[in-house]
C-alpha cells in the first residue's frame, strides 16, 4: 500500500517504519503523504492502542530531501500548487499530533530538521545514544515552522527551545523565530492580567481581606513587642 513507509500491527502495536533508506529515509514529498495517509488509517482503527515510528537503516532521517524536485523545484506551478506543497509538514505534524493512540519516537543515528519537528508532534521520545537530533533550519535562513516553535515551548520552555549560540545565525531568522516564542508563550498574558487592577480594588475593599489585614497588623505590633522585651532580658 505505501511505498515509502512500512506500516506493520501485532497486538495492540504499530510500528511505522521510514522506508528510504538509500536517502537515509530523507523526507521527500512522497513520504510526506504517506505519512499523511497513514496516520488517518492509524486513528480509524480501534485496535491499535500504541504506534512507534521509526527509521529503516543507520537512521531515523537526515531531514529534508533536497533532491525532491516536487517539493523545491515548483516555483513555476500555480500558486494553490505552491501552498499545498508547502503546507505538508504542518498537516502532517497535525495528523500525528491528533492521534488518539500514544505515539513514541525510536530514534537512532540522525534525527534532523523536519523529522525533528515530526519528534516534537509525538507524545513520548526515546533516544539511543548513538542519536544526533538538530534543527538547522535558522542556520540556514528559514524560521522553524509546522507548529514546532510552541511544541517545543511546551517541551522545553520558551529560554531553551532559542538557540544559545546565535551571534553566527542569520539575523532576520533568529529575530523572527524569537519573536514567534515570545508571542507563544505569553499567549495567556493578557488574558490573565487585564482586569488585575478591578480585581485588587475588588478584593481589598472585601470584609475578608480588612479581617486579614488587621489580624496581620495585629501578628506584626506582638512579634514586635516580643523582640523589644528579648532585647531587655537580654540587657
């Protein structure tokens, strides 16, 4: 049924496989719709509770495949072909991201750019130590996208998921993906603190809050006059 990926169910388990390994199971548009199909399958099947993914191979994937001409050589298709093109990784992530089975990540060797994104989509990660995981993408001028940025808020925090070492980076990238963080995580910010000042003026004027600011100005003039009376015994 695919040709890029083996999808394999014993007991309760999937297990999906990256299937390219003479590309070290690089993520070419193919795939990406395989793994597109192949979730939706997944979730309309009842029995499976579980679903592992993996690479084929010496890897999980070495990213992007930069040989696909169909997803890098279409700037002379219309412009709706152009979108659905570039539109794959954030539906496929989302795909993965909705399934109603646990979904873990098995990776071994290279984990990189876009299959790292996939990772950040799965609910739990096991990595071998002979893994090397990385997200080259400001490196190379381009903000990470397909959602990855608020799965790895979420993951990390929004201080670790901005690289350290950014002096070296293209500028406008590292700028742009550390504004996309900064909205992400403060997202709820206003939410929560737009009415701050009506609810302190609110709840200092209340007949439980003056009860507690009396008895904590009434704890305060005791704990005062037991350290002077210390003082004098002790003179």
């Amino acid at each position: 049924m695919y040709r890029t990926l083996k999808l394999a169910i014993e007991r309760g388990v999937a297990t999906v496989t990256l299937n390219r390994p003479e590309a070290r199971n690089a993520m070419s548009a193919e795939l990406m719709h395989e793994m597109i199909a192949c979730a939706g399958e997944i979730a309309a099947r009842g029995e499976i509770d579980v679903v592992i993914v993996q690479g084929s191979g010496v890897c999980f994937s070495a990213g992007a495949d930069l040989k696909d001409a169909s997803r890098w050589g279409n700037a002379a298709r219309p412009f709706d072909e152009q979108r659905e093109i570039a539109a794959l990784g954030y539906r496929m992530a989302r795909a993965w991201e909705e399934l109603p089975q646990v979904t873990i990540a098995a990776i071994e060797g290279y984990a990189i750019g876009g299959w790292l994104a996939l990772v950040a989509a799965l609910d739990w990660r096991v990595i071998a130590d002979n893994a090397c995981v990385a997200l080259p993408e400001s490196a190379l001028g381009i903000p990470l996208t397909w959602g990855t940025l608020p799965r790895l808020v979420n993951l990390v925090g929004p201080a670790r998921a901005v690289a350290k070492q950014v002096l070296a980076l293209p500028r406008n990238s590292v700028r742009m993906t550390k504004e996309s963080i900064n909205a992400y995580a403060s997202i709820g910010a206003h939410a929560a603190s737009h009415m701050a000042h009506d609810q302190v003026q609110l709840a200092a004027g209340s007949a439980e809050a003056k009860a507690a600011r009396e008895a904590f100005a009434a704890k305060r003039r005791k704990d005062a006059s037991a350290a002077r009376s210390r003082g004098r015994c002790r003179r």
